[in-house]
C-alpha cells in the first residue's frame, strides 16, 4: 500500500470513528434566573452500526457536562455520581433530560457555555455535543413574606422565605415563584408560574398551615392560580376565565384560601415540583 492510500485510508477509518456516536444538547430557551432549573435535553444517537453499550471504565463517567463561565472559568460539578450502563441499538437515538442547576453552581448571574460528552470505552474516545450558550440574570422582586414552618411539617422551627418574582423577556414578562431559608442560604425552589400581563398585580395569600396561595392575570380575562407548599413543590394549579365577577383569592375563617368569582376552566393539577437536586426537575413546563 503506497503512502497516499494508506493516508486516505486514514482518513476514512478517523472519519468512521469520530461519526460513530452524535450527541446534540438543546435548551428550551437561553433566559434564566438564578436558581432557576436549567432543563438540558441531550439525544445521544448511535451511528456505529451496531448495537453499543455506554459504560464507566477505570473511573471515567461515560456521560457528563462541560460547563465554564465567564472568562472561560470551568466549573466543577458540585457531584460526580455515576450513570448506570447504558445500552442502545445502531441507528437509535436515547434522549435524556438533566437538570444542571443541583449539580453545577451556576447561580452566579453571567453567561455560562454548556458543552455535553459522552465517553465510549470501546474506542476509548469522547464525542461532544455543540456548545450552548445559557444567560442566567435576576429577576425583580415585587412581593415577599417570610413565615415560620408549623410543628408535624418537615423542616418544623424553621423558617422559610416566599419571593414572588416578575422577568421581562423581549416579547413577554413571566411570574416566578421562590421559596428559600434565608437564615441559611438554602433555596428550595425557584420556577416559574406562567406568563403574566400588567392588567393586575398578582395576589398572594397565606392559608392556615403557611402555604402560599398565588393568583395572576395570565391573559386578558385568563387567571392561573397556583399552590406552593414550604419546601417548594408545586401542590395545584388552576386556570380561572373571568365572567361578571373577576376571580380573587378570599381567606376563609377557618385560615383556608379559595379562588372566589370566574368559572372554572380546568381540573385541578395535582402535582409537586420537585427539589432542585432532583432530575428531570418537575416543574411547570416553559411557556
């Protein structure tokens, strides 16, 4: 084999083995406030035409993030837990869905690049996903109240802080809603509760046992109503259509808090967001 065959040979093999496993990462949007889950999917696709199976080897994680911040400062993950063996057919494609924010500090408000890899021991190579580009900013505070977690609750003598927050996007403004522990620093959950329009301020009340009680306007003559227990989880969400009587939180005289006026326009959603240290993340969906 002279040398110009053998360089193209090369070649095509380099070319086979860089092609052999595609890795795409995608964020639902670039806007994020702090604490906020940054929701990353990955679809990892197998080109190698032949099944395959993603696994650690000598301690090296087969999948992970590559996460640097300004000034090209990588940040390392706040954990390194292991994924378990992972097994696909040629030609498939495997989606995940990680939630960054638990396991990398990406708090701090910047721009941070993402890059995902996926290390395939077989060939003792890493294949890397596009970097994406994610701006985390603050959001403007526009209520807040702090209560004490009731005795029988988890959490029970401690303290929790309610935020409720507005961020302005280039063609809509979203609520969300924080639920942290000052006194420690802790933040339980930030996430948001949905579009909301200047038509009127957002109502919060506290029922009896110091759960937060949100209603807003979401579009004209639409109202989300939102749950939110101490610990961050979402507990209900309902959508109210304004009719005569324009829907408004009231406080009952046994401490509970009701929706009054407007009709119903959809079942109750019971559902909890999870923890930030959890993935996927529950939380509502981006709208």
């Amino acid at each position: 084999m002279n040398r110009v065959a053998a360089f193209v040979l090369l070649v095509l093999l380099a070319g086979r083995a860089s092609a052999q496993i595609q890795v795409e990462l995608k964020f639902p949007r670039v806007q994020y406030i702090a604490y906020e889950p940054l929701l990353a999917t990955v679809k990892i696709t197998n080109l190698a035409g032949r099944d395959i199976e993603l696994r650690e080897e000598n301690g090296q994680p087969w999948f992970g993030f590559e996460v640097t911040a300004n000034e090209g400062r990588f940040l390392a993950p706040n954990t390194r837990e292991g994924e378990p063996p992972l097994r696909i057919e040629s030609g498939k494609t495997v989606t995940r869905k990680i939630n960054l924010t638990p396991n990398f500090p990406v708090q701090e408000l910047g721009a941070y690049h993402v890059r995902a890899n996926v290390y395939f021991a077989d060939l003792n190579k890493f294949f890397y996903s596009q970097a994406k580009v994610v701006q985390v900013g603050e959001a403007r505070p526009i209520w807040q109240r702090t209560v004490g977690v009731p005795e029988g609750t988890p959490g029970a003598g401690s303290v929790r802080t309610y935020s409720l927050l507005s961020n302005r996007f280039p063609d809509h403004t979203k609520l969300y809603v924080r639920v942290e522990d000052k006194t420690t620093g802790a933040v339980y959950n930030t996430f948001p509760l949905g579009r909301v329009i200047a038509f009127d301020d957002p109502q919060a009340e506290l029922d009896q046992s110091n759960r937060l009680h949100v209603l807003h306007c979401a579009a004209p003559r639409t109202w989300s109503y939102a749950e939110v227990g101490l610990n961050g989880e979402l507990l209900a969400r309902q959508t109210f259509m304004e009719t005569k009587s324009r829907p408004r939180l009231r406080r009952a005289t046994d401490g509970g808090v009701a929706v009054k006026g407007g009709i119903l326009d959809a079942p109750v959603q019971s559902k909890r967001a999870s923890k930030l240290s959890a993935r996927p993340p529950a939380v509502p969906l981006d709208d």
